[in-house]
C-alpha cells in the first residue's frame, strides 16, 4: 500500500500550471502514492524545445503509462494538431470517461450523477481533413471525413457496459444518429445492440438519437445513468453534463487505454485569467481522485471526494467560474485543512 508509483505529471498552459501545483499540494496532503515525473507539452514546449510533444516527455508517458494533464493549448483553425487527439491517437487511449456529478447544492439541478464514455480515436476526430480547389480558389470547399470501425465500436460498447457493471450502474444509453447517418451512425448502433445482449437481465438499454438526447439532459437529467456514444457527440454532450454541475471547471475526464491512462481537467487553459490566482483546481483535483481508483485506492478517493464536498457545500467555497470570491490558495487550503479535519 506505501510503494511509490511513477506516473508522468504535465502541468499544461495558461492556468495549467497554477492548478497543478494546487492539486499536487492537496496530493501531498492526502499522501497520494504517486513519483511524480514532471515534463512539458503544448505551447510551453513549443516556446522552450520548438515541438509541442517533446521526445522525453512521450518516452516518459511509454514508460509510466499514467499521466496526470493540465490544460493544453491548441490554436484555434490554425497551428499545430491538438495534443490531446494525437495522445489519444499514439497511445490507443480508446475510451474518454466524462463523469458528471453534482457538488454545489441548491443549483439548477440536484443529484444529477451521468458519466459519458465516448469513442476516443475514430469519428469526425480522425482528423480527414483537406481543402479541395474550385474556380482558382485552393480553398473553395473544405472537406471533412471520419470513419467508424465495428471492431471500435464494439470495444468502447463493451467498455461502458462493464463500467456499468464494474460501478453498479443500471444503465447504457446508446446515443446516435442512425435515423440519418444510416451507415456512418448505424454501424454504432448495430454493434452496441450486439454487445448490449450479453449483458440482458445485468444492465438495462436504451437508446437515442442525439439530438432528442440533448433535449432530454436539460428536461430530465435524472433518467440518464450512463451514455455511450461516437466522438463528436461524446465531446459535445460531456460538455452539456458539465454544465449541469456547475460547468467546466467541475468537469474531469480520464482517457483510458489497455496499458495507459491519462487523467486531465477537460477545461481549456484560460490565458485571460492566467497568473492571476481566481483559477478553479477542482476539475483536476477530481481527475486525479478518479487516478486513484484507477491504481487501487479508491480509500484515498473517497477521502478527497469527502474534503471536496466540506469545502463546496459546508464551507461554501466558491472561485470566480463558480460565482464566488475564493482564490485558487483559498481553495488550496481549505481542502488541505479538511483533509485533516
């Protein structure tokens, strides 16, 4: 239970810094097993070796296998590829978990507790993209192509439904397009009901279009359990979850493999707020809670979920995204003081 395990730390861009150094704190705190390799990616990088994914911190991710992220920065319609996607992509980091959890009291909506396991590396992320020219014009139509595999489809199906398991959960939704993107969406489909019958009498399905399930979320949250679906859709609606809870800095995520994971605030690196210490380190922090269990120690986890519910609900902490006044060190130690507590 006392071995140290080695697990690769990326501290990201904008305010990654600032709220891993506040999670690393409350780590330490909490006694957390983890030897941590710290290394850089993303703009950082770029400005101190001229790559965003320097060699010595993917070989430190190949040899770790576990890696805690903070917030990359990726230019927006120009620039270099997302780190995130070519991480997912390099290491096979198929399934994306999105879990979204109430924590502040008296919000929008209660007791809402949906996770969102979303295809990780196909989709309209496989990044097919080109421009093709028309009249003298070398960018007149922009051509976007994705592609879904029955073999990927039913693996991220299989992963949900034994996450559902694994969690005590009652329930899959499928989520598609199929009405439409008939072959496209409908392959999805087609191999999540496949894989759903091994699981009759276990785990009930059910299953919707997108569309009428972005409706439903913001109607009635609470007929959700979880939600497995294609990429774009994951990306989309695990967003939409967020907001049920507070928004993006209460949303972690985990980016899971058959010999990796790397845990991450799922947040953007916010450089108009960067240095100034207003950041939110919850998202993060409960990304590495769910680290914890991923190695074992779900004890430890549930020490962490239990400081940050004093601090949010008893304590009534709340940074700026959350409409309160506490600095990112006032949260800091707070969960620190609760720890111990």
């Amino acid at each position: 239970m006392n071995d140290m395990i080695s697990a690769t730390l990326l501290p990201g861009d904008g305010i990654g810094p600032e709220i891993t150094s506040s999670v690393i704190t409350i780590l330490d705190h909490l006694k957390a097993p983890f030897k941590w390799e710290q290394h850089i990616a993303g703009m950082a990088a770029i400005n101190q070796c001229g790559t965003p994914l320097p060699d010595t911190t993917l070989q430190s991710i190949k040899n770790t296998g576990l890696v805690l992220k903070g917030p990359l920065t990726t230019p927006v319609g120009t620039g270099f590829k997302s780190i995130n996607v070519t991480l997912r992509q390099q290491f096979d980091l198929y399934a994306n978990v999105r879990p979204a959890r109430t924590v502040i009291p008296n919000g929008r909506y209660e007791n809402i507790d949906i996770v969102i396991i979303r295809e990780n590396i196909e989709g309209l992320y496989a990044a097919l993209e080109h421009y093709i020219p028309l009249d003298n014009d070398p960018h007149a139509v922009a051509y976007g192509g994705g592609f879904n595999t029955r073999k990927e489809c039913n693996r991220i199906v299989r992963f949900a439904f034994e996450y559902a398991v694994k969690n005590n959960r009652k329930k899959v939704t499928l989520v598609h397009k199929a009405n439409i993107l008939k072959i496209f969406s409908g392959l999805f489909l087609e191999e999540g009901r496949r894989v759903a019958q091994e699981y009759q009498g276990r785990i009930l399905l059910e299953e919707r279009i997108v569309d009428a399930c972005a409706m439903e979320l913001v109607i009635k949250p609470e007929n959700y359990d979880v939600i497995v679906t294609t990429n774009l859709f994951g990306d989309i609606l695990s967003d939409l979850t967020a907001g049920l809870v507070g928004g993006l800095g209460m949303a972690p995520g985990a980016n899971i493999g058959e010999n990796m994971a790397i845990f991450e605030a799922v947040h953007g690196s916010a450089p108009d707020i960067a240095g100034q210490g207003v950041a939110n380190p919850l998202a993060l922090l409960i990304a590495s809670g769910m680290m914890l269990s991923h190695i074992g120690r779900q004890d430890l986890t549930h020490k962490l979920t239990a400081a940050i519910h004093q601090v949010i609900t008893h304590d009534g902490l709340r940074t700026r995204d959350l409409n309160g006044s506490a600095t990112t060190h006032d949260i800091t130690q707070a969960l620190i003081k609760a720890l111990h507590t």
